[in-house]
C-alpha cells in the first residue's frame, strides 16, 4: 500500500513540476506593457477570453461535458458585478467575490441537471438554459437595462490603480485573475480529483464500477468551472464599465467553444493560445470587414476538425514526437 | 375570441409545416448516422437563395422555383456529403459539431459576398389580401397552401418510409447500422440518398419560408438552427412522426406566445424544450 501511495506521489510530483516553456510563456505574456501599449485593451479582452475558454477547457477537455451554453455563467457574473457597482459601491475585488458567488450557485444548481445527460440531450440542455437566461435578461429591463445592456456605472480603480483609456491597470488586472485562475486549474488538473475526470471523460460507465462518486465529481467540476466563467464576467465588467446583453448570448458560448478546440481541449495551454489566435485574428480581419470574418472563422474550424484534430497545441505536439 | 384563436391555431400549424420540413432531414439522418450536422440550415438557406435568384433574376413562377430550389440544395448536401462528412461518421459529436458550424459560417458570409446582408424577399406568390373567411376566422391564402403543401410532403414521406423496399432499408439502418450492414444492406448508398432528399425537403423550407420568415443570410443561424434543432432534438432521432408532432407543438406554441404573451418572447419555448429534454432526453418519439 504504501509502495502504490508513493508511485501516485511520483506520479503527480513529475506532472506538478514547471516547464521551462511555462515560465517563458508568462514572461512573454508581459510583453504587451513594453512592446505593444497601444494594444493593451485588446490584450485585456484577449485575457479575459482566455479566463472563460480555461474554464470551459476544465468541464470539456477533462470532464468530456460538452457545453453550447457556458456564457450562462460568464453573464451572470458579468450582470453581477455590475448591478453591483451600479446599485452599491464600485470597489472591483468585491464585485469579483460577488460575481464568483453568483455564477458558483447557478452552476451548482445547473449542475444537478447537466452531469445527468449526455451526447445531443446535453448539448441541447445546456444550450436551452443559455438561451432560457438570456431570453430572461432581455425581459427584465428594468433590473438588466434589456437589449442596451447595463450602463451608467463607472469602475474608476482595483487597489489604486486607476482604469484609464491606455489600458495598462485593465490588463494588469486581467493579467493577475488569469494567472491565479490558471493556478488554481493546474493544481486541480494535476490532483486526484483532475485525474478522475479524465476517467470519467474516458469512460463515463466505468468509473463509478471502481468506486469513483462520478457524478459528485462532474458536480463540483461544473460548479468550479462556472465560478470563473462568472470572474471572467465581472472582469469584463469592471474593465468595460458596462454589461451588455451579448454577454449572456449563444453567440458567446459558440465562440469559446471555437476557441478552445482551435487551441486544443484537455490542455492546460489549449484556451489561452486559442484566445490570442482567435481574437487577434478577429481585430485585424474584422478591421476589413465584420461580415467576412464569418467565412475565415468557418474555414478556420473546418480546416482544425479536418486537419489538427486536437487543435494548435495537440499538431505542434504531434510534431515534436514525431521529430524525436 | 374564438374565430382568433381558429386564426392563431392555423397561422401555427402553418408555421408548424414549414419547420417540419426544415428539420425533417436531419432528424433522419442524425438517426442513421448519429452525424449532427448543424449545416443543415444552410441547405435552406441555400434553397431561398434559389429561389430570390430564380424569381427576380429570371423572372420565373415561384411555383415553378420550388422544385428547383429542391434540387439546388440536395445537389449541394450531396457533394458536401461526398466530400468532407463522411470522413467524420467515426469522428465525436463535438468534432461534427464544429465541422458543420464552420461550414455554415462559410455559407454565410458568401451568401452576404454575393446577394449583401440585406434582407431579401419575393413578390407574394399567392395575394396576401384577400383571406379565406369561414364564420369569422381568417385564413391566408399562402398558409393554407403551406398547410396543403406541408401535410402533403409528410405523406408522401410516410408511404416512402413505410411502404417501399428503399424506406425499409432507411428504417433498418436507424435501428441498428450494424446488423442492417451485415444483412447486406448499401447504407453508405442509403444514407447518401437521404441525405439528398432532407437537405432538398430543407431547401424547400428554405424557399417557402421567404415569405413568413424572410431571408438574409445570417436568418438561420440565430434562428432557424435553434429551432431545427428544437424540433429534431424533441421529436427524437429518425422519427418522422416524431418530427411532425415537435414541429406542430412548436410552431402553435411560438404563433400562439406571440399573439397572447408577448412580453415572453422566445421564453416560452426554450422552457418547453427544456421541461421535455429532462423528462425525455432521447425526444418525444425516440428511442435512444
């Protein structure tokens, strides 16, 4: 017994250790305050994005649930933190701590439904709750603002740090939740629990043969995955100082979706390299013209399906083996 | 009160036969070849399109147009098919998922290249004016044709399905594709046959649709493919029957909030969907 225990802690000890490659990529993430100031709100947004596509990348690429209505989570808590500042105070680590609170009960509730069903139910399902909520956004005008979103509240500063038209607090600001954020997903990524997600995405049936509680585990995962799409919200928020109804839009949870393969489900890395793909290349082809950025996304996706079937980090990957 | 209800239960029924015929395609060949294809829609997209060029470049009947706006979309689905789907029948749900969301962004953004985002319409084919009037109600002349036209094309599907060697083939291969296979049965060639016949069928609703719905090429995506996918995921997989009845369901459902509740917009269906999927998640009529 104890010869297995001190394998696993092997096991998970090699898994836990940083990558060279690691370090280097978040000392690249700095770049952007030197090399490119005038890009900073891109940058912010670009992060953000990436905070929402890692928390879809924890109950898709590890718990294999696939979900068409994850902007459910990242508008609640975008709604949150600005009824928040609107309606009370506009100090945004709070607003932060209220928009976990929010999205972390809905996705707990919702939780109790979803890890039930699979294949097109689920799609279905999760995508039926997105459009439920956003239907009922748009209704509530009086609390939500309806179809012009909610405006008239200003987020002036996180500890001091003033948001101003250049940018450098909000991607600061995005920059540091991303990071913790990411922290936290490594950790559970490497734990137990992360491994039994893999078994359950693997094989949904025999895990709870060999005793795992599979749906308490795709529970908690559904639940930790929809606090911080609801953090990504709130930074929207806070960054934007305004909430639009698009936040809650299928629209969203399609595009995530899309990010995450593009960069590749099930990897660590896999939903912020796809965040920086996607919504660079958005900026620079939406800047020529919106409607065919349609046709270079659609390519985009059935080239990745068709090609690099576990998306940019799963080809380059390939590659390497291949190399050795 | 009651002449509009009459109204209201007809004008969705109406509506109910166009979504039918919009979805009936995939529900069948999701059930043969569990491939969600969420292209669909853009056969019907493709099908209106047919159909705007033929009547306001040729100047042609609309009449005349419908069938070719079948033929136009199942030419399409079958060299889509042939080419990139049937590399992805082994593939997961959620690599078709994209794979199809991706082609239909492609087909939107060229049908925006070629005809503009804006809205596209037909002169009325049938005079919009002058309803049928039976103690009070109103009937629209289009919408009793939809009718007729809807409950014909369900017919003639339910004698091919049921009655002819080729139904019975399709009807096999949705139980079980495998054993169908070991019989000896061509389901590669099954499957490719109604794949043509539902994004025809899709292309048709597609055309007869301009005139309820309208026509811009983003339409379907926020729209037209929730509530395909309604439908089919409702009725349940390879059912017809299915099909017909989540159609119907939905189409009144939809005509009927518009006209009494308001305020609820689309609530009321997504709420339906919902309520159904957790009772049933393998659909009304499904079996799986």
């Amino acid at each position: 017994m104890a010869n297995a225990s001190s394998i696993a802690g092997t096991h998970f000890q090699s898994k836990v250790r940083w990558h060279p490659l690691e370090y280097a990529f978040w000392a690249c993430t700095l770049l952007p305050f030197v090399l490119a100031p005038n890009y900073l709100s891109l940058a912010s947004q670009i992060a953000i994005t990436a905070l929402f596509a890692l928390s879809l990348d924890l109950i898709l690429g590890y718990a294999g649930i696939v979900s068409l209505g994850h902007a459910a989570f990242f508008g609640v808590g975008a709604y949150s933190a600005g009824l928040l500042a609107k309606h009370y105070w506009a100090e945004p680590l709070s607003g932060l701590l209220a928009a976990a609170v929010a999205a972390g009960i809905a996705g707990y509730a919702l939780s109790h439904v979803v890890v039930r069903f699979r294949h097109l139910a689920l799609i279905m399902l999760t995508m039926g709750f997105g459009l439920l909520l956003h239907e009922a956004a748009n209704s509530a005008s009086a609390l939500t603002g309806g179809a012009d979103g909610l405006q008239g509240f200003k987020v002036p500063a996180v500890l001091g740090f003033r948001f101003d038209m250049f940018g450098r607090a909000a991607y600061a600001y995005a920059l540091v939740l991303l990071f913790l954020c990411f922290l936290v997903c490594r950790r559970i990524i490497h734990s137990p629990f992360g491994l039994a997600l893999r078994g359950i995405r693997e094989n949904a049936t025999r895990m709870p043969a060999i005793g795992a509680p599979s749906l308490a585990h795709l529970r908690k995962a559904y639940t930790i995955a929809a606090v911080m799409a609801g953090l990504a919200g709130a930074a929207l928020t806070h960054t934007t100082s305004t909430v639009s109804l698009e936040t809650l839009s299928f629209g969203r949870s399609a595009d995530v979706l899309v990010i995450l393969i593009l960069g590749g489900a099930g990897r660590l890395y896999g939903g912020i390299i796809g965040a920086i793909i996607y919504m660079v290349a958005r900026d620079q082809f939406s800047g020529i013209n919106p409607q065919y950025w349609y046709f270079w996304i659609g390519l985009l996706l059935v080239a990745v399906v068709m090609f690099l079937p576990n998306g940019v980090l799963g080809g380059l990957s390939a590659l390497r083996k291949k190399a050795q | 009160m009651l002449s509009s209800l009459a109204t209201v239960l007809f004008d969705g029924f109406a509506y109910g036969m166009l979504l039918f015929m919009l979805s009936v395609g995939l529900s069948v060949t999701l059930g043969m070849m569990n491939f969600v294809n969420l292209a669909h829609y853009a056969f019907a997209v493709i099908g209106g399109y047919a159909t705007v060029t033929i009547v306001n470049k040729l100047g042609w009947n609309f009449f005349v147009s419908l069938p070719l706006a079948f033929a136009v979309a199942a030419l399409v689905s079958v060299a889509l098919e042939r080419v990139l789907f049937r590399r992805l029948y082994r593939a997961s749900d959620l690599d078709q998922c994209l794979l199809t969301i991706g082609i239909a962004f492609i087909t939107i953004a060229v049908f925006a290249w070629f005809y503009t985002s804006e809205p596209q319409s037909v002169p009325a084919p049938l005079p919009r004016d002058k309803p049928f009037s039976i103690l009070g109600a109103q009937f629209g002349q289009y919408r009793t044709f939809l009718i007729v036209f809807g409950l014909a094309v369900t017919a003639v599907l339910i004698l091919l399905l049921e009655k002819t060697r080729f139904g019975a083939q399709v009807r096999a291969a949705v139980d079980n594709q495998r054993m169908a296979r070991g019989l000896g049965i061509d389901v590669e060639r099954a499957f490719m046959i109604t794949f043509a016949l539902g994004g025809g069928l899709a292309g048709l609703g597609g055309a007869l649709s301009i005139e309820v719905i309208g026509l811009d090429p983003s339409f379907a995506l926020s729209y037209l493919l929730v509530y395909v996918l309604i439908v089919v995921a409702v009725g349940g997989l390879g059912s017809i029957g299915g099909s017909f009845v989540a159609a119907t369901v939905l189409g009144i459902t939809e005509t009927a909030g518009k006209y009494y509740f308001p305020w609820l917009g689309a609530f009321l269906i997504y709420l339906v969907m919902v309520a159904i999927l957790m009772w049933r998640p393998a659909g009304l009529f499904g079996k799986r």
